[in-house]
C-alpha cells in the first residue's frame, strides 16, 4: 500500500501544479476595465485596474474586454496585455 501512495505523489504534485499554467492579464490603460471570463469550470466578470496584472486569471478560457468586445481564446500559459481597450497576446 506505501508503494502506492509513493507512487501517486509525482502525479498528485502535477495536478496540484497545473493553475501554474493559467494566463496573466496586464492592463496598460488609464482606466480600469471589466473583463468576462468564460471556461469549462466556470462562467465569471472581474475588474483589472488601471495599470494592474491579474496574475493566474485563467487557462484553456475565453477572455473578452466587456466595453470594447476585444477577445481571444486562452489555451495555457500566455501573457495577455490590454492596451487601448484591446485584447493581445505578448
């Protein structure tokens, strides 16, 4: 039963690592902005300040600037930026 056990911890270790993977979102605009997250998991709006990061906002999602409509797809690991209201990836 130990062997088990030890044997799970490598894959345990990975599944708990995985949010590592999810994207970033900088906002280089004067002014804050409303953001629509959409994945498998969960449906959500948050709010990004003005020359703010959200660090770990979310992977395999839909991102979409609210006022402006700008969106992207978001497989894993990418640094979104915002810059005029649009939605880019650095």
């Amino acid at each position: 039963m130990k062997k088990i056990a030890f044997s799970m911890a490598p894959v345990l270790a990975l599944l708990a690592a995985s949010p590592a993977f999810a994207a970033d979102l900088k906002n280089n605009d004067d002014v804050a902005h409303e953001i629509y997250v959409e994945s498998a998991e969960t449906e959500k709006t948050v709010t990004i300040e003005a020359h703010a990061t959200l660090h770990d906002l979310c992977h395999n999602c839909y991102v979409e600037v609210v006022e402006s409509g700008s969106a992207l797809s978001v497989e894993e690991e990418e640094n979104l930026t915002i810059t005029d209201g649009q939605l880019s990836v650095e």
